[in-house]
C-alpha cells in the first residue's frame, strides 16, 4: 500500500533509485566493501579473501530482503548487513565491517547518495539554465509593462526579465560546485572519531577507504559527519527551490485572464482546465511545482535540529534523516523538471504586452519625459512636479498623458510634436536591457 505521494505522484526514478531502500542498500554495500578492499591494500586481508567479499557485495546476493529479515531479529540495521554478508562471505567473513562503526558505513553510504544527487543537480540545472538562456535571447527586445508594488512602472523587455533568472540560477550552479566536496564527505574513524579500533594506519585506512569510494576525506569526526555539511546542501536545495517558486509565481500572475502576456502552455485538443468551467486555461504544472518548492523549504528547519546531537552522537537525528535528505532531493530534481518543462514550452504574447502598455494612457513614459526636461535644463525637482500634476490629470480625466504635456506649456515650449512622440516611445526607454540580456546569457553559456 503506498501512502506517500512520492511513490505514485511526483519525483522522476533517475532521483528516487537513489534514495530507495535499494540505492540506500547497494550503496551501503559498496562502502563494506570498500573498507575490505582498504584492509588488503595495507596488508591486513588477504587479496583472495577481498575478492570473496567484493564477489558478494551484490544486492543481488545479500539482498534487501534478508537484511530486514535480520533486523527484525537485531533490530539494528547495520549489524543486520554485517550478518547477512558473512552468511554468503565463508571463511572471508571474518574481515567484513572490520574496525568500523555503524555510522562509518551510514554516513559514507549517504555521501555517496549526496554524490550521485549532486550529479543529477547539475544536469538538470544545467538544462533548466540552457533553456532560460533561449528564452532571454528569444525574447531580448520583447517589449512589456515593468510592475513594482503590483502596478505599472516602466517599460521592461521580457528577455529581460528572463536574465535576471538565468543569472540566479548560473549563482545557483556557482554555490554547488563551492559546496559540493563538502557535501560529499564520508568518515572512517570508528566510535568517537579517535581511530583506536583503525590501528596505527586509521588515517591512512579512511582516506583508503574515501578516496577509491570518491568521497572528501574529512579532518576530524565524532562518530558522526559533521550535520553542517547537510544543512548547506539543504539549504542549497531550499534556495533553488525558492528561486524555481519566485520564477513560476511571476509566470502564474502574467498568466492573469487581466494580464495574459505569458502564459503555461495547454493542450487545447485534450487538456481539461477545471471540470465545471470549461473554459479554464489552468497554469496547472506552475501551480503544482511551487506548492513542492514550499516542501523543500520546509525541510530546511528539520536539517538544523538534526546537527544538535548529544556528546559524539545520538540517534534523533537518524529517523528525520531518512526524510529530509530524500524529500528534499527528489522533490527539488521533480521541480527543477518542471520548472524546465514550463519555460520551454511558455506562450509568450507580444500583441498582448503592447496592448497593456497601451491601456495605461501614457502613464509609463512619466519618467522618460521627466528626465527629458531634467536635459533641457529644468530642475529635476521641478520636473517631477511637473510630470506628477499632469499624470494625475491625465489619470482624473482618462486622457492620455501625451496629450496632457501636449497642452503643458512648460512641456509643448520644451519639445515638438515629433519629440514627444519620440519620448512616449516604450522602446525608448529600455536603457541598457539589450546588453544586460547578451552578458547575463553569454556568462551562462560558459557554464554550460
């Protein structure tokens, strides 16, 4: 019977094989190996014994299944690994688990999760930057309404709106490769982290052990990896998770029946919108993508009480673990799909973004005519005056504010017909929003 949503809804497989009791099992196996493998390089097994216990280091010989089998029994989850192993090992399995700790092979396993999640991150974010880069190149010149405080501001092209994501999340790409060693380190010093039960050779033995497993050799442990590791890729994770929201949310509201100038692409032929209005166009996949982001961010407070163990170790943080690590790697790599899905496939309509720069009267251009009579010589203060009492004219009389300076002679003695048509221009207004979208996706191009 399945009871969470991630077993029949959402995650793609590529990121829940690697969270699943059997890529937790497999990878647990591999460290019990790697440990033997470390022993005979030092001389301590022999090289036909490690290749017995490399032999059967294969879930598919010491199973999943019998180890749970065992742990009802033990009830210890890593001594039911050890068990089940020198049930297939024979006279090799004298060397299994030797001189480890629980833990030694629990966080290593899970560095070696981290590791392959990290992969995966890369890829998608890499291609969900990819995506947002055609984007902002396809649309660099894409004129629309700038919004601040929900209302209308200045002109903005939608490219660049788009770069100012694609730069977000090339930091995004920037912060995981900063982190990444971090995140990925495992541990091989026994109970309290001393080594006593490694031997003369214990720091010799872990980076063995780490190094052929390509995991960062730490430089001191209690008998635990230090949670800070987890808790900066959590949190790497839960700040993708906010940015991949900020993105879908502004998608969801230029999706407005009212605005309508982007919008999530719909099957007109078989999508089903609502299953009363039957004309509803649903921003369904955006929708569903930030509600998950907010999952993700959520795990971020369970990851911070996890560091707070008592002495060397405890156990209060083994239980939450097994959620927040998972959850939140399987949901990000689901959103960070959709998310991709969303903008590659998104309507762009240009007709629409003319034509709500239109319906504000002029409005828009307040700040070009201003700054135009700040250069002819007005003072700027005395500009803006200027330029307020006409728009609220031009607001209380529903004209447009180009007729309104048309009728100012502090404004008409300053310019002609034709200037003010030229500063009533939304294209020329845009600054330096073309160069800003070639270096924001040149830089990310770099990346990718």
């Amino acid at each position: 019977m399945s009871v969470s949503p991630l077993d029949y809804r959402y995650g793609r497989e590529e990121a829940k094989e690697i969270w699943s009791r059997e890529g937790r099992h497999t990878r647990q196996l591999d460290v019990e190996r790697a440990l033997v493998w470390a022993h005979c390089q030092l001389g301590r097994v022999s090289a036909e014994h490690y290749d017995t216990i490399a032999d059967i280091a294969d879930p598919g010989i010491v199973t999943a299944d019998r180890v749970d089998e065992i742990e009802a029994e033990t009830r210890h989850d890593i001594m039911a690994l050890t068990k089940a192993m020198a049930e297939q090992a024979g006279e090799a399995a004298w060397c299994i688990h030797l001189g480890a700790t629980s833990n030694d092979i629990v966080d290593s396993a899970v560095a070696l999760q981290i590791r392959d999640s990290i992969r995966l991150q890369y890829e998608m974010l890499k291609q969900l930057l990819g995506t947002l880069c055609d984007l902002a190149e396809r649309e660099r010149d894409t004129v629309m309404l700038g919004r601040t405080h929900g209302q209308a501001a200045v002109p903005i092209t939608f490219g660049l709106k788009m770069a100012v994501f694609v730069d977000e999340f090339r930091r995004h790409l920037d912060r995981l490769t900063e982190m990444e060693e971090r995140a990925i380190t495992g541990k091989f010093l026994g109970a309290v982290g001393t080594g006593a039960a490694q031997g003369e050779n214990a720091r010799e033995l872990q980076k063995l052990i780490l190094d052929h497993l390509g995991l960062t050799v730490p430089v001191a442990t209690t008998q635990v990896v230090g949670r800070d590791r987890y808790i900066e890729w959590v949190g790497w994770m839960a700040n993708v998770a906010a940015s991949i929201e900020k993105l879908l949310q502004e998608v969801r509201n230029l999706q407005r029946s009212e605005i309508a100038e982007v919008g999530e692409w719909f099957d007109a032929e078989k999508q089903v919108g609502s299953s009363t209005m039957a004309h509803k166009r649903n921003p369904i996949t955006a929708e569903n993508a930030c509600g998950l982001a907010r999952i993700v961010r959520a795990m971020i407070i369970p990851s911070y009480e996890n560091a707070l163990l008592w002495h060397e170790r405890d156990l209060a943080n083994s239980s939450a673990e097994r959620f927040t690590l998972s959850h939140a790697m399987i949901l990000t790599d689901d959103i960070l799909g959709k998310c991709d899905r969303v903008m590659g496939t998104c309507v762009v309509d240009a007709a629409r973004m003319k034509a709500n720069i239109d319906s504000q009267n002029g409005l828009v251009m307040a700040e070009k005519v201003m700054l135009a009579l700040v250069d002819s010589g007005m003072h700027r203060d005395e500009a803006h005056e200027v330029l307020r009492n006409a728009s609220m004219a031009s607001i209380s009389e529903n004209r447009n504010l180009r007729d309104v300076c048309a009728e100012n002679t502090q404004i008409s003695v300053k310019f002609d017909s034709d200037e003010l048509d030229a500063l009533f221009n939304p294209m020329n207004h845009l600054g330096v929003s073309g160069e800003l979208v070639d270096e924001a996706v040149a830089i990310a191009r770099n990346y990718l």
